[in-house]
C-alpha cells in the first residue's frame, strides 16, 4: 500500500503554446535527480534542505543592512535617521522587484516538477528581463521624487541630507539589483538553496569591505557618508548577478532574454510571471507606503524613535528572514510538488515549514524580550534611541511567531500560483497601522510605544487570517490551474 505522500492525483494543467519551443526538452541527469528527492524524501527533511541554506542567504541580506547600520550609526542618530527613512522607500521599491521574483520561483519550481527544463529555462530569463524593466521605471520615478519624497517624511536638516544620499545611489543601480533577485529566484525554483548562500556569502564580504572606504573616505575613496553605504551595496548586487547568470549557464539553464514583448509567447509568460507576483508585491509597496504615512506618526516624538525603529527593524531581520526561508522552502514543494501532480504532499510541505518556522521564531521571541537593550546598544549609545529600541523589541517580541505565519503562508499560496488572498488580508490590516498607532500613541496617550504596538498586533492578525484562508484549500481550485 503506497504512502499517502506518494499518492499522486492528476497533474494540474501546465501552460499550453506560450512557450517559443516546439519541442520539450528533459531536465539533465543530475537537475532530475535533485529534483526526485525533493519529491520523494521524507517532507520534514526536504523542508529543512531546501530552507536551512535560504536562511543563511536571507540571513546574509540582513547582515548587508546591519553592516551598513552599524556604520551609518557611527555617522550620528540624524544620519541613522535619515538612512532609515530612505529605507522605507527602498522596501517599497523591492516590493516592487518581487513581482518579477516571486513570480519566477513559482513557474520554475512548477516546471522542474513536472521535468520541463525548456520551459524553467525560459520562465526565468523573462523574469530577470522583466525584473530590469521594472528597477529602470520604478528607479527613475523615484530619482525624480526622492526630495519630495523624504521632505513628506518629514526629514529636515542632516538626516534629510543623509536619507537622499542614500536613496539616490541606490536607485542608480536598482535594475540591476531587481534582476539580482530574480537570478536568486530562479536557484530557489530549482530547489537549490546553496548556490545562492555561497554567492551571497561573497558579495556580503565585498560589502563589508567596501563600506568604511566609501562611508569615511579612506585612502583615496571619497567621502560619501550614508551614500557610500548605498554604493557599497549595488557594487555588490552587481557581482550577485554576474555570478549567478554564469553559474545557471553552467547548471544546463541559460537565462536568454526575448526582448520582442509585443509577440504572443513573451506576453504570455510575462503575464503568468506577473499574475502569480503582482499580489505580493502589491503587499510589499503597500507595506512600505504605509510607513511612509507612519514614520510622519513617528517623527512627531523626534529623530529618536524613528533611529530606534531603524534599528528595530534590521535587528528584527533575524527572525524576518527566518521565515522568508521558510517561505521559500514552502514555495519551492509546493510548486514542484503541484507541477508532479502530488497535491496531498504540496499542502504538507506548507504545513511542515510553517511547524518548523513556528518553533525557530518563539526561540526569536525569546531573545528579543531578554537581550533587547544590548542589542541596541551594539550599534548606538544614545540613551533615548536606547530606550525606544529596548521598548520596540520587547513588545515585536511577543507576537513574532504570527510572522512566520504571514511569510510562510505567503509563500505557500505563491507556489500554488494563487497570492491574491495574501494581498488581500496584508494590506488593509497594514494600512490600520496608520490610524492604530496615532490613537494608541496620541489620544489614549501611550506616545511612541502605542506605535510599537499597532505594529506588533496588526501582524498577529495578518498572520492568523491568511493561515485560517490558507487551510480553507480554496488555492486546491485557483491559482496555476485558472
């Protein structure tokens, strides 16, 4: 009697003629192998394969942000200020890039599932295609509004001056930085996590490097402050791409780009590409949107809380990219696993990731709550952004676990190609945020730590909601399969 993990239901309909290929080929001999084992090993363990090394990488993005904080930092609370602020925009930004991303990890692992190495090969160059068109658009816009921008903030004086430097460089190279991702994406896809970690692990030593140089001016670098930051880390990304592009040749799975968008088969697959990412990365710009509106909430109790928040935040990236590795864990089986037409195994896997991120988050918690004033004190002395980030910690603390169920189930849903009801729960609860915190803080007078609070319940209740929708299986009948 066979396993009910091994009991196979149809497969689910794949894209039909909008592929250029007339003919199919076959993944390679070693790709089919990897890809075997994710489908027939134990789901406990192909989770931990697949999200054990994610992690590291996600963890490696974190350290590029608290690299460059805790060298911001040593530049003053305004300047850290500033950089955080420009951060909110960037996030915007990047949500913007994983419309391409998002979108290409989902069609590359459902073709490796069902063998088709043509069509992975293909979805993944108009994604880093797409993912460059978007960076040049949405990087220009924001070149052209960046003042405005920050001056809506309500940035002033040194930490305006700080967050523009910042913003500036980084949208210079932002294409590049998008089609980075998107490389990225098409690795996770495939279900392979470490390749990714070691070419990350690279460019983050770069960076680290770099930083002081450009920051401070040393030697023969000009002096470029929160700026320099921002240059250290595109100069990065731009190796993350180069390396990546050369390393998926070599795997058999050539990133060609078809420049001719008006034809039939491009469309096609950039719309399926679009489709499955355009709601998460709706949910992403929302996001940072809304602390755009938030930080102005902020600003009115000084530069204080928003470096805290700054900080908070890059400190809080231990568990956030926790459980983004969880999440690409859960959108890599989900989308091998629907393309083998094992659906009972697809929604396991979800489970099984969400089981283990559940449990690595409340280990989080608990740090959090216990270390919370040394952790800030490692990168600033100021007592009052001290006092604000010790607050902030303690209280993300208590409900970081909902995290993992917001990402994770992100995640699941996008490998099933059906992110719509993430989107929809995440972004009218983020936009409470706004409201939320400037009662808590003002009227019933709880001042910045009523902030911290409408932050940390908003995703207590994101989290629970899109994991009751996800259990409701309404994805089993949606998604790919529309």
């Amino acid at each position: 009697m066979k396993n009910k993990d091994q009991a196979r239901e149809p497969a689910a309909p794949l894209y039909g003629g909008e592929y250029p290929a007339p003919s199919e080929s076959t993944l390679t001999a070693m790709e089919a192998r990897a890809a075997s084992e994710l489908l027939t090993m134990p789901v406990g363990r192909a989770t931990l394969q697949i999200a054990i090394p994610a992690i590291l990488s996600m963890l490696s993005i974190m350290v590029f942000n608290l690299v460059d904080a805790w060298w911001v930092s040593k530049l003053g609370a305004a300047s850290m200020a500033g950089v955080s602020a420009a951060s909110f925009i960037y996030w915007a930004l990047e949500g913007v890039g994983t419309l391409a991303s998002t979108g290409v990890a989902a069609l590359v692992a459902r073709h490796v599932g069902a063998r088709q190495q043509r069509k992975a090969s293909y979805a993944a160059g108009q994604g880093v295609l797409l993912a460059l068109l978007l960076g040049l658009i949405s990087g220009g816009l924001v070149l052209s509004t960046a003042k405005i921008l920050l001056a809506k903030m309500g940035l002033t004086g040194e930490a305006f001056q700080a967050g523009y430097d910042y913003l500036i460089i980084l949208n210079i190279g932002l294409a590049l930085m998008f089609a980075a991702r998107a490389a990225d994406a098409a690795f996770r896809g495939m279900g392979d996590t470490r390749t990714p970690l070691k070419i990350m692990g690279g460019a983050l030593l770069f960076n680290a490097l770099l930083d002081p140089f450009f920051i401070f001016g040393i030697g023969p670098f000009p002096r470029l402050e929160a700026g320099g930051a921002a240059l250290a880390t595109v100069l990065a990304h731009i190796i993350i791409l180069g390396t990546s592009l050369v390393v998926l040749r070599r795997r058999g799975m050539p990133v060609k780009f078809r420049f001719a968008v008006w034809k039939r088969p491009q469309r096609r697959v950039l719309g399926r590409i679009s489709r499955i990412g355009a709601p998460v990365a709706m949910s992403a710009v929302m996001f940072s949107i809304t602390y755009t509106f938030l930080t102005r909430v902020i600003t009115r109790y000084g530069a204080e809380p928003l470096a805290a928040l700054g900080l908070g935040h890059r400190i809080e990236g231990l568990a956030y990219f926790t459980g983004v590795g969880f999440a690409v864990a859960a959108t890599t089986l989900m989308g091998q696993n629907l393309g083998a037409g094992n659906l009972h195994r697809a929604e396991k896997s979800a489970w099984t990731a969400l089981g283990y991120c559940s449990l690595v988050l409340g280990l989080f918690s608990l740090f959090f709550f216990l270390a919370a004033e040394p952790l800030i004190r490692f990168f600033i002395n100021d007592p009052l952004v001290v006092q604000e980030g010790r607050a902030y910690l303690r209280i993300i603390a208590l409900f970081e676990v909902f995290l993992g169920f917001e990402l994770v189930m992100e995640g699941a849903f996008s490998g099933a190609g059906y992110s719509l009801p993430p989107m929809l729960v995440s972004v009218p609860v983020t936009w409470l945020r706004i409201p939320l915190a400037a009662w808590l803080a003002g009227p019933l007078g709880l001042g910045s730590t009523g902030i911290w609070w409408a932050i940390s319940s908003t995703t207590a209740i994101k989290g629970i909601v899109i994991a009751l929708w996800f259990r409701a299986g309404t994805w089993k009948h949606q998604g790919m399969n529309s």
